[in-house]
C-alpha cells in the first residue's frame, strides 16, 4: 500500500468512525425522546439507515431528483427498473441535465418515463444548464428554502424534494408526511385506530427533531419488515403525489 493509500484508507476508517458516532447519538436522542421509537430501536440494533442506497449508483442533486421523480407512483423495484433503462440510455449511468436534453424524449419514453415525467425532467435540467439554478448553490439552502425553490417546478411537489434531501444531501432532518407508506408506518407503530393525515405525522414527528430521517427509516423497517430483518426492504410501494 502506497502512502497515498494508507492516508485514504486511514480518512475512510475516520469517517466511518464518525459516522457511527453521530448515528449512535441521533439514537440515544430519539430513545430518549419518543418511547415507540425506543422499542423500534432496541428491536433493531444493527439496523443500518442508509444501507438500501448502496444498492443505488451514487447520486448527486439531479440524479436524485430524477431518481424521485421516475418513482412517483411506483414502487421501488419498478423503479429501478426503469432507471436501468435510463441508464442503458447513457452508457450505463444516469444521464446529467446537459444529456438528458440532447437525448431523444420518444427514447427516454420507451425506457418506462410518461411524457409528464420527462417534461419535468427536461424543465429541470434546463434550469440548471441555463443558470436559473445551480446546483452548488442549491446543495447550501436549508431543506425548506430547497423545498421552495424547486417544487416550483411543474411535477415536482415535496415529497420528490424531500426524498432527494435525503439521498442526494444526506439531510438529517426530513420527513415525508405525504407517503401514504409512512402514513400507514405511524398507525401501524402508534397504533391509531385510524390513518393519520399528514398534519398528525407532522405533529408525531416533532419530538423527533433533529433527526426525523432516522426516525423515519425505522418505522419503515418496523412496518415492512420483522425485527430480526435488517435489510430495508425493495419493494414497497412508494405512493404520493409529486
């Protein structure tokens, strides 16, 4: 190993040991702060939060926006399929704006995208080729500055923002009160005898702060998964607006 190597190996183990560090901290706070969230986090001591994005390309801002956009109204698994033939599009990798433009839409349209979708994408990726956004820029809002900015844009609402928050930005503090998954993950966990609207899972979610993104990967994992099971789960559905 050169001693290129040993100071990156080195910079990788000091991440992960931070990483690790601020994971078993945003825990301690969230026992401490909601007792459902205790018992869900107890159940599940190697439960890994981002474990299902390594399964993804690495994405930056666009590919996660498209990312959530391809997925409005699929589930993750058909999700992915698509993208595979986004991908296959463009060499194997998901496209930037400035090549999404040069593709041809009827391409992009038999890869799985409705024509609804891939005029969002392409409003999208012109914005950020011509200089209306940037995504330097858009990477330094705060999540409801970001939120603002570009929902926007015509087919893209805040869940397909606040997913792209998560992936894309790694935001510690983001909630999806409009999937009706997270919705029926709230019931099923606080055991309400009725399906909370997307104020009470806000008002649920307030203890929560500041890190609602953790909290929710765990009532995913509890909804969708036994306790034992600490591989997050492919193929539910991903059921929102925008």
């Amino acid at each position: 190993m050169t001693a290129k190597e040993a100071d990156g190996e080195t910079a990788r183990v000091t991440e992960d040991a931070s990483r690790a560090d601020r994971l078993e901290h945003a825990r301690s706070y969230l026992r401490d702060a909601d007792p459902v969230l205790a018992r869900l986090i107890d159940d599940r001591p190697a439960f890994d939060p981002r474990a299902w994005l390594a399964q993804l390309a690495p994405m930056d801002l666009y590919g996660a926006l498209l990312f959530q956009v391809t997925g409005q109204q699929l589930s993750v698994a058909a999700t992915r399929r698509t993208l595979d033939r986004i991908e296959a599009l463009f060499d194997g990798h998901l496209p930037a704006p400035a090549e999404l433009l040069q593709a041809d839409p009827a391409k992009l349209r038999e890869a799985g995208l409705s024509w609804r979708k891939i005029s969002t994408l392409r409003d999208l990726a012109e914005r950020l080729s011509d200089g209306r956004l940037d995504a330097d820029v858009l990477g330094t809002r705060s999540d409801d500055e970001l939120l603002a900015e570009l929902t926007a844009i015509p087919g893209i609402g805040p869940w397909t923002v606040q997913g792209a928050l998560i992936i894309a930005l790694q935001r510690e503090d983001v909630v999806l009160p409009g999937d009706l998954a997270l919705r029926k993950a709230v019931q099923l966990a606080y055991q309400l005898d009725h399906l909370p609207d997307q104020q009470e899972v806000l008002a649920i979610a307030e203890k929560w702060r500041p890190y609602r993104s953790l909290a929710t990967s765990y009532l995913f994992s509890a909804a969708f998964q036994p306790a034992d099971a600490q591989s997050d789960l492919t193929d539910r559905k991903r059921s929102s607006g925008t």
